[in-house]
C-alpha cells in the first residue's frame, strides 16, 4: 500500500487515482462546518487564515474529548457533502486535500480538477480505530467551538481510500458499478 | 401503592447509559455486522467491513466512543403510573446526560439554538420521549443519535392511492438520495400511518427494535423483508463503495391513520446504532 504524507506535493495529488488504498502520515488539520464558516468570513473581509492552506490537507472530523494518557479521543470523518459550497473557495487558496465521507457534489469536483486536489474517504464510524493513528492534536484556534475547533493532527499512517481523485475519477461510482457488475454474472 | 423513586437514581441511571451506549454495541447489532463481514461476496467490501469489526472490538476493549459522534441523546422513558418520581423528572434526565457526555468524555454535538448555533458544551438538553404505562417501573433507554444518518431521514405525507407501492418506493429514493452519506451499512427505521408527528416518533422507535426480531405481523414481516433485499439489491455497499452489504436490517412500526392519508417516515440510522436500556 502506498505512504504519503502531508502536506501534499501538487505531484503527489495528481498521481493518485480514485480507489486506491493509502496510508496518510503527516501534519493535517481538522475543520467542520463552524470553522469553514469562520474561514470564509475571514475571506471576505479580506483577512488571512488563521492557517496557511497551501498543500495541506483538512480533515473534516470532530473528535471526542481525549482522555488522560492518550493523545486523542475517538476520531472519524464527517459527512463532506455540507462543506461543498465553501469547499471551492478554499481550494481556491491552495488546498490540496480533504478527507471526510461520503461524495461530493460536481462544483467540488470540477474545483478539484481545476486546482490538482484529492478527496479522500477515511471510514465512517471506525472512530476507536482511526484513533490509534493519530499521534498529537493541537488547537489551533477557535477553542470555543468545542469539538469544531481547528485542531492539528500528526498522523502514522492512517487508512484511507481515494474517493476522488484529481482527475474527476469517482470511486462511489465506480466501486458500485464494479459490485453490481460482479453481481450480475 | 405508589412506588417512590428519586431524581438522582434517574440522573445517575441516564449519565451510566450514555457511556454505555456509546462504547458497547448492542449485541444483534453487533452480531449483524459479523455476519455480514461474513457473506459479503465483494472483497473490498468485505475489508471495509472487518475494519468496522475491528473498530467496535478497539472501542469495547480500550472504552472508547465507537464512533466519535456520540450523538444527541434521545431519550425513551416507559414511566409506570404507579411510579412517584421525587424531584423533577425532566431536569433529572437532563443532568444525567450532561454528566454521561461531561464525565464519560463524550463529544458535545448540540448547539442551543438551530440557527445561532453556540454549543452548550454538555449535550443537553435531551430529546426526550415519556409514555405512562401500567406498573410501578421505569424504563429508561438512552439511543444517542449521529447526525451523519439523522440527516439522511425523511418523511412524505402519501396519498392512500399510493399505497405499498408508495411507501417501497419512498424507502428506496431515501437510500438513494442518502447514498455514502450515512455511513452504511445502515439501519432503518420505517414509520408508516399515525399523523404528521407520530410517524417520525415511529420511525425512530422502530430503530430499537432488535435486528433478529421479526415483525409480528407476517404481513409487515414480508414486507420488511422484501425492503431488505431491495436496498440491498442497489449495490451502494459498505461506505458507500459498492457491495452487498448496504442496510444491516429493517424495521416497519405502523399506526392507524386518517382515511385521506397515508404518512410514511424512514429514520435512517448506521452501523453504530446505538441503545442501551435499563429498567427501574
């Protein structure tokens, strides 16, 4: 199975194709619904993120509490599809992945390919598991949101699965036209 | 005679069941998913559900949430009407899920207001849903509820013309339109009859139903089977990547209705449907 890490080279994102298995090591950074917002405000007014975009990654995933000696609480994907109107403006600044569940609209994918972006899908619910492969979180910022903050991840290869990949290839699609082909003969 | 029981067992019974809930499986649940980890024939299918197995076993083992959206507490109470409860029964149920997700490390998902949305850091309040039945015991089942599925739900007031076929159809478009999102293998929830409020009520409740339980009703039986094949039949597979496995069961809850309706709901839940029930 192929590693990469993060932040990711525009190389990097280009070679990965939709349905290939990999494990994601790096610097990563959390942000839902709330913190989209935020960010998208402060694009608006002209003011600077609190995080720099450029080749990162933005898990969309709000963890549970961590608990003492561990260094996260239990941590898998949201539903993608609610960021999908700010998505493109962030890939606009130079976002080059995401990694959430479920798919994505067409404005998303079509931003993608115009930006060299991936889309990732971590597995929905397998939140203990995914867990054991983050290392350290840090708040960023926005503490008051609570489980929405930005938070840095350091990731040890964690499993994920290339939903979209920058050249528009859909492995929803694709997956399910492969199992009912399959179930057909 | 009327049996006493204080707030603080209420509270201390709804904070223990919210930890419970959300890092143990139910057993058919569980049982389900094995199996079906089993009989998938498509294997990248098949790894994605291991992983799910997998993840319930690291959650149990290592008291962990199984997933990392603990939900919203909705709250079922069976309340004897032979029961006093000393103490405000509500707020107690309250108290009991903010200490369950404070103490239990439980994520906070609720925001106070829908549309200013502050987080009230604590999970409350609960949605909670009381019946007074005959005896002198409570029942208390806490079934934290994540929005990734909650969000998927639907309802339709169908005409009566529209009849089986309309509801088979309904159930259907849900799980298509729900697609990936709701992190499948799901559970459904399938209310039909009642009024505009009742049915929803239905769908939800008939998510608690064990998953190995038949309908008692061999009419609805059937028809939950049938619907089980169909949703199963579209292909949309464990996260949503293609496979067999796309709805770990099925459960229809009917009511009368109004001769000009015909209301049908379906709650959609996912491989973590979760509740744990304790009686008083």
């Amino acid at each position: 199975m192929r590693k990469l890490t993060a932040p990711l080279s525009r190389e990097d994102a280009l070679s990965l194709r939709a349905g290939e298995h990999i494990l994601l090591s790096g610097t990563v950074y959390t942000a839902r619904d709330a913190a989209h917002l935020r960010m998208l405000d402060l694009l608006r007014e002209g003011k600077e993120l609190p995080i720099d975009l450029q080749g990162q990654v933005i898990y969309y995933a709000g963890p549970t509490p961590t608990s003492e000696g561990k260094p996260v609480g239990s941590i898998g994907p949201t539903t993608s599809v609610r960021m999908d109107v700010m998505t493109p403006t962030l890939l606009g600044h130079g976002l080059r992945g995401m990694i959430g569940k479920g798919g994505r609209g067409p404005v998303v994918v079509e931003a993608m390919k115009e930006h060299g972006a991936v889309y990732f899908a971590a597995v929905g619910g397998a939140a203990a598991l995914m867990a054991s492969c983050v290392t350290d979180l840090q708040v960023i910022c926005w503490d008051d949101l609570g489980p929405e903050s930005v938070k840095r991840l350091t990731l040890h290869e964690l499993p994920l699965i290339v939903a979209i990949d920058a050249q528009g290839n859909d492995a929803f699609h694709l997956g399910q036209a492969a199992y009912l082909d399959s179930a057909e003969k | 005679m009327i049996r006493e029981i204080s707030a603080s067992l209420i509270t201390e019974t709804i904070a223990r069941l919210c930890v419970e809930a959300n890092r143990n499986l139910p057993g058919d649940v569980c049982a389900a998913l094995h199996q079906a980890a089993q009989d998938e024939p498509f294997a990248p299918a098949r790894d994605i559900l291991d992983l799910l197995v997998k993840n319930e076993g690291i959650a149990r083992e290592t008291c962990m949430p199984i997933c990392q959206d603990t939900g919203m507490a909705v709250v079922f109470a069976d309340v004897g009407q032979d029961v006093h409860i000393a103490g405000d029964f509500e707020a107690a149920i309250h108290e009991g899920v903010r200490r369950g997700y404070v103490d239990g490390l439980l994520r906070k998902s609720v925001v106070a207001d829908p549309l200013r949305r502050v987080n009230t850091k604590d999970n409350t309040p609960a949605i909670i849903h009381t019946r007074l039945v005959p005896g002198d015991r409570v029942t208390l089942t806490v079934a934290p509820k994540g929005f990734g599925s909650e969000n998927m739900s639907r309802l339709a007031m169908l005409t009566p013309a529209a009849g089986v076929q309309g509801v088979k159809d309904f159930v259907l478009e849900t799980v298509r339109l729900a697609g990936a999102n709701p992190c499948p293998p799901m559970v459904l929830g399938v209310g039909v009859g009642g009024d505009f409020e009742q049915v929803a009520e239905l769908a939800k409740r008939a998510l608690m139903i064990p998953l190995d339980e038949a309908n008692p009703d061999p009419f609805y039986a059937e028809l939950e089977q049938e619907l089980l094949s169909a949703v199963n039949a579209t292909g949309i597979g464990p996260q949503g990547f293609g496979g067999k496995t796309t709805c770990l069961g099925l459960h229809i809850l009917a009511r009368p209705t109004h001769i000009a309706g015909l209301p049908v709901a379906v709650n959609v839940s996912c491989h973590v449907t979760r509740h744990a029930t304790e009686t008083l």
